[in-house]
C-alpha cells in the first residue's frame, strides 16, 4: 500500500515534492506515466511515487484530452491520497495551466469530496496569510506578496496579478472557495481537526484553501489531511505545491511512522564535465548563467526564433549541436541558453518570428515555448548519444520537462539535495546513453546563484575556481 501519490505539472515540481519525501527517508521513484502494478512490483516497494506531467504548460482542452485518463488511473491506484503538484506560487491562468480547470476534471474519477488545497510551503519560503500568497525572491532574500513579486509578477507565461488565491484560483473554476485561516491553527489538536473536516463536508464541490506560515501549521496541516483520508473508499484528491509532502512527512514523523532521523542525501561527489541547458528568462537564472561562464563554462547561445519559427529548424539544431560537441570533446562543461534574464533581445525575436506567422502574442508565447523545449529536447538527446555526460542540468520548467520527456527515462530517483526544491536525480533507464545519467532539474526561480558550478563541483568545493 503507497503512502501518497502526486502528478506534477511540470518535472520540476515533480522533482521538488520527490525530494521532500525521499529527505524524510521514504522509498520513492518519479514515473513519467502511472506506472501499472507489474512496474511497480519489479522497481519497488515504493512508499510513495508520482508522475511527472506537463500540464502547468497546457490549454483547458488539452487538459480535458491529456489528464483525464491520467487522473483516472491515478484514482485506481491503492493510496489514500492523491495529490496535484502545482508550483508553490501557483503562477497559472485560465488559459494556461488552469488549476482551476484540472480541479473540475478531477470531479469524475475522485468524487464531490472538497478540495483541500495547501497554499503555503514554509520551507522554500513561501507564506499563505488570509488566502493571500507571499513568497522569498532569491534576487532580493525579501518576501513579496506574489502579485508584486519580482520574478513571478512578471513571468513571461502566467504572470501573478492577484495574490488572494480565492479569486486567482476563482477566475479558473466556478467551484466555490472557503478559507481555514490562520486564527484556527490556535486550537487544540483534536479540535482543530474536528473544524477542518466539518469544513469539508460543509464545502461538497468546493476547495478548502488552508493558510500557513510556520513549519508547525504544516505539520497540524499533514494531521488533518490524514485524519480526513481515513476511511475513505477512493483517495482524497488534494491540489497545492510541496507543502503538502512537507505537512505529511513532518506529521508522519511526529507519529512515527517515518524514522525520526530523515535521510541526508547532503553530500554528493563533483564530476569531470556536465551539460547545462537554460530556457529560462528569469532574473535569478541570468545570474546562475554569469556565475557558470565566469567559472569556465562554455558558452552556447540558443537563437531561439530560428530553432523553433524558421521553415528549417535543422540548421540551427547542427549549428549548435557542432559548437556544443566540440567543447564536450575537450572535456569542458557547456552551457546552452536561449535567454539570459527577462529583457533578451531574443525572446522578442522568437515571438515576433512567430507574429509573422499570425499568431497573437498569447499564442506565440505558449506555441514558441513548448517548442523551444521540444526542440532543446531533441539537441539534448543527441548530444547525450554522440558524448555521454554524467550530469545534466536543466533550468526553466517548461524546458526541463520537454527534455526529460523526450529522453523518456523509465523513471528517476533523488541521489543528493541540491538545492531545495532542485535535486539531484539518477535516471533509471535501459538505454546505454541514459544508464548512468544523473540529471538535476530546476525552475527559474530555484538555487543560488552557484548552483550550476556547484553542480559540476559537487558539495566538497561548491566554489568557484578561478580560470
């Protein structure tokens, strides 16, 4: 019997929560479809697994095609909770990866049971007060009310205008929102308990968006989750970021059905060269990139407009498959990027290549994103079969999980911490190029600035040299 089971909308939140639970010492694997019982007896036992999706980049229809079969099979599964990772500043849209929409679709194969929905993740900084959402900027270390956030207000695909999650996650669903806010965490245990779940037998159909700010509003959060699983005949669907494995595992410890000394997974070991592919335009991510060129890195710059709005993306995929390989051939780490920070003169090209074509400039945004990744996918996969690296890295949600997806590992386990929420995985595949690969995946707003030299370094001496 699974503990837990999660679906991430982008890999990058997958790894995120996989990390979480194999930190507090649970036998876990990262699927990139629901795996079927055999799977599972020949890679387990596992106490928790989960599935990483794309559906953070998708429209509604896509979703209503791609999710349902998924959110079906996941309801089959033997767990008493299902959970939908979203990223803990649930940036999103009616357009694009609509929340609100999968909350509708999950209806059908989980029931009118009320959503809870855990809005804060305390451990990456990130606060949910009254409904509204506030979250740490690793540019500035200050915490911004999501809409005025430095990054996420500004985000080139969903950026976040309204930070009462009520109403952001109201403009997605007609379902209706009720709040367990801050002053109830006062109660006793057993009481505050007993208040949550009348509250979610008073809401059928509806969400219960739970507050938090500390690390023990968490664990009562995990208490009162598990209290409300108990008994049930199908899982409890549950939607938030990672504070939901931290609420769970933090409880479960407190209980102990977890060890009470969680696995480390701190130390991990430098390696000679790594593959470094950024599709983010985030802030934070150009100054990951002027660390790692500064270290030494090799530089590769993805014209992104001819790779993916020219008849003939060929010519680009050569030019920079040639320039990358030579480098690697010398032993050198690389690092492609198609954007460094949110004002590359790129990024407007790429949407202005695709205007020409008559899309609007929504459309040009989500179609030139997902290709982007397709197409980095592609030049990844070859680089892997003409020079095997040991570690590859990948920054940008949406392009970590197009390259992973077009790498189809069977699965990835967590081998090392990092950074929070960004861990080192291993792939777990038959294909000789993947065998050994291990492969770290981030979104634009995770890390430190180092985190790709620390990557290629390993713990021991996480500091830049001097070349």
């Amino acid at each position: 019997m699974l503990k837990l089971a999660f679906y991430g909308d982008d890999f990058t939140g997958s790894t995120d929560a996989l990390e979480v639970l194999a930190l507090a010492g649970m036998d876990c694997a990262l699927f990139l479809d629901v795996p079927d019982a055999q799977t599972l007896r020949d890679l387990g036992p596992f106490d928790a697994i989960g599935i990483a999706g794309a559906s953070r980049a998708m429209s509604p229809a896509e979703m209503d095609v791609q999710l349902r079969p998924v959110l079906s099979a996941m309801a089959r599964l033997p767990v008493p909770l299902v959970h939908y990772k979203v990223c803990s500043t649930f940036d999103s849209s009616p357009a694009i990866g609509s929340i609100g929409r999968v909350m509708d679709l999950s209806r059908e194969a989980f029931g009118d049971t009320a959503i809870p929905v855990v809005a804060a993740t305390p451990a990456l900084g990130r606060y949910c007060a009254f409904g509204n959402l506030f979250a740490r900027s690793a540019t500035d270390g200050r915490v911004h009310r999501i809409d005025r956030h430095p990054i996420m207000s500004v985000h080139p695909v969903t950026p976040m205008h309204e930070a009462d999650l009520a109403r952001h996650i109201g403009a997605q669903t007609a379902m209706p929102v009720v709040g367990f806010s801050l002053p109830q965490f006062a109660q006793e245990r057993a009481a505050m308990a007993e208040a949550f779940t009348r509250l979610v037998d008073e809401t059928p159909g509806g969400l219960v968006l739970i507050d938090g700010t500390s690390a023990k509003q968490i664990t009562e959060t995990g208490h009162m989750l598990d209290a409300l699983t108990q008994g049930r005949r199908t899982p409890l669907f549950c939607v938030g970021g990672s504070g939901l494995e931290y609420a769970l595992t933090q409880w479960w410890r407190e209980t102990g059905a977890l060890p009470a000394a969680p696995s480390s997974h701190a130390g991990f070991d430098g390696v000679s060269q790594v593959l470094a592919v950024s599709g983010s335009a985030s802030p934070l991510s150009a100054l990951q990139i002027d660390a790692a060129l500064a270290d030494g890195f090799v530089e590769v710059p993805v014209d992104a407009a001819a790779l993916v709005a020219t008849a003939d993306p060929g010519a680009e995929h050569n030019r920079l498959a040639e320039q990358a390989l030579r480098a690697l051939r010398t032993g050198r780490s690389v690092l492609l990027h198609s954007a460094r920070g949110p004002q590359d003169p790129r990024i407007e090209s790429m949407l202005g290549a695709l205007a020409g074509q008559g899309m609007g400039r929504e459309q040009a945004r989500h179609v030139g994103g997902r290709l982007l990744g397709q197409r980095l996918g592609d030049l990844v996969d070859a680089l892997l079969r003409a020079h095997p690296v040991p570690r590859l890295l990948l920054s940008g949600g949406d392009t970590s999980s197009h390259v992973t997806q077009r790498l189809a590992p069977q699965a990835l386990r967590v081998v090392a911490r990092l950074a929070p929420g960004a861990p080192l995985c291993r792939a777990i595949s038959r294909e000789p190029h993947l065998a050994q690969l291990e492969l770290a995946l981030k979104g634009g707003q995770m890390g430190q600035p180092d985190y790709f030299i620390k990557a290629l370094r390993g713990t021991a001496d996480a500091r830049p040299s001097h070349h």
